[in-house]
C-alpha cells in the first residue's frame, strides 16, 4: 500500500467535539454570508487535513473517509509522491500556457494516458481544466470527425454542469433545473439497470432495447457520438448487465459512431481496473477522464483515436490552463502511485471486504434492495420494502447519522436514494471495517 504522508494525522476516527463543532460552525456561518447560496456542502464541517483515509476538520474531529472528495483523491490526500512533484514543480514554474511556450509535462502526461487508456491503436491526447470540459471537448472531436451533430446519452446519467453537460445528465435537480434552455441535438436512450430491469433483461436486450429507441428517435446517419458512463456515478452507481457495452460497441462501429466512454469518476485504478471499460474488454474512441488523474489538482483529458482526435483544426482546442504544470506534475506522480504500489489490486482487496459486509447488511434489512459496484466503487440503493419503491428520506437519514459518528457518506442516484462508498485506496482495512460498523449501528437505529 501506498506510503502516508508524515502529517502527525493519524489513521484513527476520533471525535472532540459534537458533528459540526464549534468552529465549523463559526465557518458555516462566514460561507452563508461570503459565497453563493447555490454552492451547497455534504457535510457542515471544514477540512484542516488530511491524510490517508481520514479527514481532520478544524475542530479536531478526525473522520473516516468514504468519499475521497468524490473519486478525486484515490491515492490519499496529499500522497507523497504528488507533494514532492508539485512542490519540485512550483519552485520551477506554475504557468506559461501550453498554447503559448509548451513544456514537457504536458506531453508526458499525454504519452501515459495514451499509453494507458485501452486498445492497442495509435492514441492522442489533450488535456483540460475539469471533466465537464473534456466532455464537452470529446463532443466538439465527435462532431469533427463524424460531420453530424446528435449526441445520445443515457438515463441517470450525470456528465457535468456546463450548459451541454447538463443537456447530457438527466438529472433536473440540483443540476438542470432553472438553467435552461440547454444545448440542443442530445437525445436520451434507457440504460441496463439490472436491479430495476429484473432477470429477463440480460445485457444484450438492454442493448437491443437502447439500439432500438436510437435507431427510431434519432437515426445512425445523424449521430456524432453515443456517451455513456462505464458505471453511472451520480446516477446511482449502476452497473449496467454484461455484455451492455459490448452491444453498444459493436453497434457504434457498425454505424461510424464514436463511442465515448466517461470515466471521470470510473478511471484511474478506482474499480479495480485502470480504467473501467476494461472489465468488459470494451475499447471506447474517446475516453474522457478527470477526478482521480491528478490527486486533487484540477486536470482533466479526452484520450482517443488517433484520427478522430485529429480531426478537429488547428487551434480548435486547447484553453489557458488545460495542462497547468503544477496539474501535469501530480498527475505523473499519481499514475506511478497506483502502479508503483498496487492500487489496482488494492480497490479490487476493498470490494473483497466491502461486498460481503454491505451483502450481509441487505440480507438483514429489507430496506437495502441493492448492493453493486466494483472495487472502491460500490453502493447500496434503500427501497420501501413492500414497494422497491426509491427511499430517498432514509438515505439522507442513515448519511446524517454516519456524519455525526464521524464518517464521511455521499448520497446519490436520481431519486436521492443510494448511498455510494469511495474511500481512497490508502484507507486501512481496520478504518473500513469501523465505518460499516457505524454504518450498521445507523441502519439498526433506524428501524421504524
């Protein structure tokens, strides 16, 4: 496992102070009056440290994370390889703008990506700022290369805020609702759901059935790119069937469709593969990726084919920061992190914990009417057990009462009704097994 820095935090939950403590709360208070309503928190505590798999907020509470700050900080907070390249990196330049004198790091960082991302063929890369703006890049490189303009997404999927990304995330609240009109020429196909779908819908019908609603709402001739998510983030951590993607491959290919795979959330070692298309042998045309590439650092990137990748002209791409140094340095250090000290395999060692303890809580709650993932990427979605209806209230309640015991839970799905589990991949066996301790005692306390 990856080194911890020596920050003195240990790797120990322990509580202070009442969950927001005083400080926080003074904090709390300075945010409501100095920033945009709109920006809203999880949890009403601020960070001081962190390291490992925990957070230290400013009271001295020392929490245990199960978010990673949304699959950003995969290899822990401030990993120590990515401290020594930035602070190496800053003491030689923070920014000249790739587009103007160009550096090595850029390149570099392309070259691992192209190297990394799946399929043999010659690849390109180019870097950007976040992954709602590499996915609207990819879009912009599909319509390049394809000379059409529609774009199909999926149902709960979730691909960014900026004005295309929220046409393609199909999610109104919090994301669309009131920001429109949005982009247009983005249509929407049902996605494999296995636990909704039931057993008579395998993958290769979820395919059939998607293939369907585009051929007749949309037509092959007119459609640039079909984006999808290998496994849905904000959507609910969805896992489509097996054999899905291929499907859905094979159809692209077929058509002259780029197909794009989002692994914004996905990429980066955090299912126990590289990159998530992997577990079903799919090779996408453009993977975009973001989050976990670059330890916390804003840095994002559309890696691909060669010859759609160059499709777009000359200056068609790029912007002023896309590739910052100080991005590109950490990200290097985070890419030798995870292969240097088994990260893959180490996701992979968390689902092998996780998925047991998470199976035995659904097999004694009937409220739990899912448990999916893969790697440190895994969810339990709570229903009304004599419905399966969606029950978003007793997620946001079981979230609560993790946060008050110190454990750091997000909430997620379209309905509001899955809790999703993504600690860093430094995070200690005995951290987790405390967390889904708590997370039990929560359930069990409430029972109706």
């Amino acid at each position: 496992m990856t080194a911890i820095p020596d920050t003195g935090l240990h790797q120990n939950r322990h509580l202070v102070t009442e969950i927001p403590g005083p400080r926080s709360r003074a904090l709390m208070a300075r945010k409501e009056a100095a920033i945009a309503r709109g920006v809203g928190t999880t949890m009403p505590v601020f960070a001081a440290r962190a390291a490992g798999g925990v957070v230290e907020d400013v009271d001295g509470n020392v929490l245990i994370d199960l978010g990673s700050g949304i699959a950003v900080t995969t290899v822990g907070a401030s990993a120590p390889r990515v401290i020594e390249a930035v602070e190496q990196q800053v003491r030689e330049f923070t920014h000249t703008c790739f587009m103007v004198t160009p550096y090595e790091g850029y390149v570099a960082v392309a070259e691992r990506l192209n190297r990394l991302a799946p399929g043999t063929h010659e690849k390109r890369s180019v870097l950007f700022n976040s992954g709602a703006e590499a996915v609207e890049n990819a879009v912009k490189i599909a319509r390049a290369a394809t000379g059409r303009s529609a774009v199909v997404a999926f149902d709960h999927a979730y691909h960014g805020r900026t004005n295309l990304t929220m046409a393609l995330t199909a999610k109104a609240m919090p994301y669309k609702h009131g920001f429109g009109p949005f982009a247009p020429e983005v249509y929407r196909a049902p996605l494999s759901y296995p636990f909704r779908d039931g057993p008579d819908v395998d993958g290769e019908e979820a395919a059939r059935r998607a293939i369907d609603v585009i051929d007749k709402q949309v037509g092959s001739d007119n459609l640039a790119a079909l984006i999808i998510e290998p496994i849905q983030g904000e959507g609910g951590f969805i896992v489509p069937a097996s054999g899905f993607l291929p499907a859905l491959q094979q159809w692209c290919r077929s058509r002259g469709v780029v197909l794009i795979a989002d692994e914004v959330q996905t990429g980066f070692a955090r299912t126990g593969a590289m990159f998530a298309s992997e577990h079903e042998d799919v090779v996408p045309d453009l993977l975009v990726s973001a989050k976990g590439i670059a330890d916390g650092l804003p840095l994002a990137a559309v890696t691909g084919r060669a010859e759609i990748m160059d499709a777009a002209h000359a200056g068609g791409l790029g912007g002023t920061y896309g590739g910052n140094p100080l991005a590109c340095a950490a990200a290097l250090a985070t890419i030798d992190t995870i292969t240097e000290d088994g990260l893959i395999q180490r996701a992979r060692d968390i689902e092998a914990l996780a998925l047991p303890r998470l199976s035995r809580l659904r097999d004694a709650d009937p409220r739990i009417g899912d448990v999916r993932g893969r790697g440190a990427m895994l969810a339990v979605e709570l229903v009304d057990p004599a419905t399966a209806a969606p029950d978003p209230e007793l997620a946001r309640a079981v979230a609560a009462a993790a946060h008050a015991q110190g454990v750091i839970v997000l909430v997620c799905g379209t309905h509001g009704n899955v809790l999703r589990f993504l600690p860093p991949l430094t995070i200690s066996d005995e951290l987790l097994h405390e967390a889904f301790d708590l997370l039990s005692a929560a359930f069990a306390d409430l029972r109706s």
